[in-house]
C-alpha cells in the first residue's frame, strides 16, 4: 500500500510538472467575494466521510448567511454515501479516479455554471488543485491549508503547524472569503430522512426496557489496524461499564466486515448488550448515533457524526505528531484518550478508558444520581 501511494504521488507531481502552465494564478482582490452576485458554488471534497463530516458546520453557516446560494458538491466513492441524498446540495457529482468517467463529469459539472469553486482538502493537492481549476475556469477559487499551490488560488487559509485549531472551526475559516465575519455554529448534522429516523426509533423501542435508561455506544470499527484496540480490552471495558453502570444498555456499532467480532462479544454478555441491525447504510448509523447517551470509539468518522449530535465522546486517538488536536471530539474539553508513540491506540489501557469515561459521565450527568 506505502508503495502504491509513493508511486502514486510521484506520477502526481511528474502530471503537475507537465501541465502547470495551464494553471491560471488567484487573484486576492476578488476578496471578500460579493455573494449576491453569485448563484451557484461547488466544494470539491473528494475525500473521506470524516472530512466531510467536518464540512457540514461551513455548509449551513454559508446558506444561513445567504438562503439564495445554492451549493453542490464534488464527492468520491469513500463518502458519496452521506451526501447522496442531502438537500443541502443541489447537485452531488462524483469523482471515481478513473479518467474518462471523470472527465464526463467534470463537463457536467462545467454545464452548471459555478461562481465560486472551494477546494476543501486541507492540504496541497495536485489532484484537487487541477479539478478546482477545470470545475471553474472562470470561478473565483478558494482552498484550505495550501502553501505550495496558494498562488493558484483566490483565497486560501492556513491556521500555521503549531495551530491548535479544530479542522471544523479550519473549514469556518472559509466563510471570511465571502464577507461573513461573525461567529458561526461548529455544529451540523447529516441528513436522515424521515423513514430511517422512525425505523430506528422503532428499533430501540424494540430493545430498551423499562429498567434501562442510559445508552452507551461502543464503536467497534475502524478505519485501519492502527485504530483496532483490540477484543480483550473491549470485553474488559464493556463488563466494567455494565457493572458500574446496571442502569446501562451497551449498544455495539459494526460495519459489515466486523459484524462477526459484534457477534462474539455480544454473546459473551446478557441482553444487556446489543448489536446493530446488520446492514445499516451511513444513515442508519447517523440515525443510532443520534439516540445515544454517550459513545466511546477510536478515531473515525463516528466521533465526528455522534459530536455533530452533541452526543459526548470517548475518543481513543494516537499522540503521534499532535494531530488529535484538529481531529479530536468537537467542542469537549473532556473525553480524549491519547495513546503515546506511534501512530496507534494500542497503549491506552482499559483503566484509563473507563477512568475518562465516568468522568464524562458524570459531567455531563448523564445518569441520576
């Protein structure tokens, strides 16, 4: 995988080499841009469904402060799934990594006419930077986190190595290109649509009873070996929370490749440890995360969409280069868990997963006492 990503990058650079005289620079005098001469902007975010998650807070903020804007986006085939449906957007267009498919869509997206294009990966990209500039050849173009590229853009905005910045509030910085000055909400959730919000309404219907009044998520997947905390220190912790907590129902979260490991831990414990429905989409998922009291799970998009709730979180992140700090829980002073060294969570122990988790507990008064 590192050698496919190496050659990757290098077929990346040797591309923009090849064809950055093609390239128009910004112009920093389009700036504040002028939204009630524009109609139409489109956000290049194809990426994962973390990074888009972060997103949604700049999305509402920027249709608050301007209803007639309609907005799009240019998604990938990671998190296509949780904006698919979303009327937030107008179009969805996908980028699939393959040249001729993307090339048809780049011309249907050029068909719609953008004013204003909004590269949103934060980090210089020769791939965004080239869709940025054929998805608007003549839009105002704005980035985030550029430094080698900056000149091709209008406006970009980079909080510096040392900032301690959430990636939500990085992406707010945006809202500074179009004139919009005060302080916006960091928090916005995915769309779920009526007939899966009532579906899970009936599902935890169906498995809380009367003696149970406290939700507790755990979230068993992830996006990498280096964010599996391992079974063991999963079973240790969940029969410490339930002996804590008898008031607890453990609700386990499983993509479909870790549903047997669902299964296995589920049987070790009485009903008072329960799996999701198999199956559930993205919006599902978003749907569960919504009821929960509270959700304990290593670094992945579920911290973001469960924070994006409000729901308090328990998030198990590496240490490693202090990336945690943009990418932490949104908005908690508490609930962080830090692994130290590489870039894993194999370090945390089971004592300082439940020692910061009644912690939560408790100052959020999530339980009477």
């Amino acid at each position: 995988m590192r050698r496919f990503k190496s050659l990757e990058a290098r077929s990346k650079a040797v591309f923009y080499r090849l064809f950055r005289s093609l390239l128009k620079t910004g112009h920093s005098e389009r700036i504040p841009l002028d939204p009630s001469g524009m109609q139409r902007v489109l956000f290049i975010r194809p990426d994962r469904i973390g990074d888009t998650v972060t997103s949604l807070p700049l999305f509402d903020c920027l249709r608050k402060a301007h209803p007639h804007l309609k907005l799009s986006i240019l998604a990938s085939t990671k998190n296509i799934s949780l904006v698919q449906h979303d009327p937030r957007f107008e179009h969805v267009f996908l980028y699939r990594r393959s040249v001729m498919k993307d090339i048809a869509e780049i011309r249907s997206i050029r068909q719609v006419g953008f004013d204003c294009v909004v590269d949103l990966l934060a980090d210089d990209s020769v791939t965004c930077l080239f869709l940025t500039q054929l998805c608007g050849p003549v839009a105002a173009r704005l980035g985030v986190r550029k430094r080698r590229f900056a000149q091709y853009y209008d406006y970009t905005f980079h909080p510096g190595d040392d900032s301690d910045l959430h990636m939500i509030d990085i992406n707010l910085h945006m809202l500074e290109a179009f004139g919009i000055t005060e302080r916006a909400s960091g928090y916005a959730t995915p769309y779920v649509d009526r007939e899966t919000a009532e579906r899970t309404d009936r599902y935890f219907e169906s498995i809380r009873t009367p003696d149970i009044s406290f939700m507790v998520g755990i979230n068993l997947s992830q996006r990498g070996p280096n964010r599996f905390w391992g079974m063991e220190k999963w079973e240790q912790l969940t029969r410490r929370i339930l002996d804590r907590y008898p008031e607890a129902l453990v609700v386990l979260i499983t993509a479909p490749p870790d549903r047997e490991r669902g299964d296995k831990l589920e049987t070790k414990f009485s009903a008072r440890v329960v799996q999701v429905e198999p199956n559930l989409d993205l919006t599902g998922i978003s749907a569960v995360l919504s009821r929960l009291d509270i959700l304990i799970s290593p670094d992945t998009s579920l911290v973001h969409i469960a924070r994006s709730f409000k729901v308090p979180v328990v998030g198990f992140y590496p240490e490693y280069k202090g990336i945690y700090r943009q990418w932490s829980p949104y908005g908690q002073p508490e609930g962080l868990v830090l692994s130290p060294g590489e870039d894993n969570i194999f370090r945390i122990t089971v004592d300082q997963a439940i020692a910061t988790f009644e912690r939560l507990v408790e100052k959020n008064q999530l339980v009477a006492p």
